[in-house]
C-alpha cells in the first residue's frame, strides 16, 4: 500500500526517525544500517514496509530496497518476527546477511539476539535460494531476486531432468548466478552445460 516517503528528518534515533511530509509526521522504525544511511542528511526517501494490527499501524523505513526486500524474506521465516528482522538487520548489513544465509553459517544467525538454533537453521532453509542475488539488487529492480530466483530453480529442475546430479546443478547454477543475475533461464542452462 505505501511503497516510500520523502521528506525532512525532524527526529532520528538509532531505532526510529520522524520523517515530516506535507505536515505530518510519521513515526518509521528503522535498522541500525539505515540510520548510519540518512544520519548525515536533512532529508531523505525511505522505503515503507506497513504492518496492520488490532492494536497499531507500525511503518518500518529502508534506505535501500534491497534491505526492505531482505526484512520481507525474513519475515517468512516462522519465528521471526518484525523486531527480530529489524534486529537482524541492524546487526549485519544486507550483503553480510545475504552471505551468512547462502553458505549457512548458523552460528553467525544464532549470535544474533532473539535467535534460537532452530530458527537459525530454519531461516537458511527456507531463504538459502531466495537470497542469492538479493545483493545484486539495484534500488531500481525491487523485484528482481524473486525473478532470479525463479530463473535459478527453473534451471536446476531442467538440468535434473536432464540426467545430471541435483547437488552440482545447485552449485554450478548458483555460481552463474552470482557472477551475473540478470541472465534469462535458458541462458543460465546453457552456461551449466558447459560446465557440468
């Protein structure tokens, strides 16, 4: 529903900032990479992540898309909640993330306050593939590591079918992918040909 607001800083804490756009004030929780973002500056553009509840309306603020896409991926993980993705997220900066999750690295995630075992292994499960290129995302392409990740599954479903091994289609697709995110499926199946 709200995809950003811009205006003056008239408040700013290292957990929120009172951003004023056209007289009013609006109350933004934000992460510990986005306040060292937009604490030098007078104003500024922060991306809207808006979550409903009985009780309150709560806006968290992205000085990247790429952040609020990596807050919306961990939200999806059960166990973890708003606060905790925001705490997450103030703790290691989005490539950081992005890294811990692909090679899992569970100590790194249960280090994190509110960060149990479980939750850590659940987390790189569940986003391992979706956050591959998350930090190859241009703030101009929000949606594009749910594109790539579809590009990366669908190349490894045709490289199986193919007669390969699905471990070293992963690998070899990943890499590709790492290398360069924008390439098409078919692309990424004819590169994994040559070096599988």
């Amino acid at each position: 529903m709200y995809e950003y607001i811009k205006g003056r800083i008239a408040e700013l804490t290292p957990t929120y900032v009172v951003i004023e756009a056209a007289g009013i004030g609006y109350l933004l929780q934000i992460s510990l990479q986005t306040y060292t973002a937009i604490s030098s500056v007078t104003e500024t553009t922060l991306y809207i992540h808006h979550i409903q509840r009985e009780d309150a309306q709560i806006f968290f603020g992205f000085s990247q898309q790429k952040e609020r896409e990596l807050f919306r991926l961990l939200l999806s993980v059960s166990g973890v909640g708003a606060n905790t993705a925001r705490i997450m997220l103030s703790s290691y900066g989005v490539e950081d993330m992005v890294q811990i999750i692909a090679t899992g690295n569970v100590g790194a995630l249960k280090s994190v306050k509110g960060i149990g075992a479980k939750t850590a292994e659940r987390a790189i499960v569940d986003l391992r593939n979706k956050v591959l290129n998350v930090a190859a995302v241009s703030d101009a392409a929000p949606g594009i590591f749910a594109e790539v990740t579809e590009n990366i599954d669908e190349a490894i479903s045709a490289l199986t079918i193919l007669g390969y091994p699905k471990s070293a289609c992963e690998k070899v697709v990943k890499a590709i992918c790492r290398e360069n995110p924008s390439l098409t499926a078919e692309a990424i199946i004819r590169q994994a040909l040559t070096q599988l």
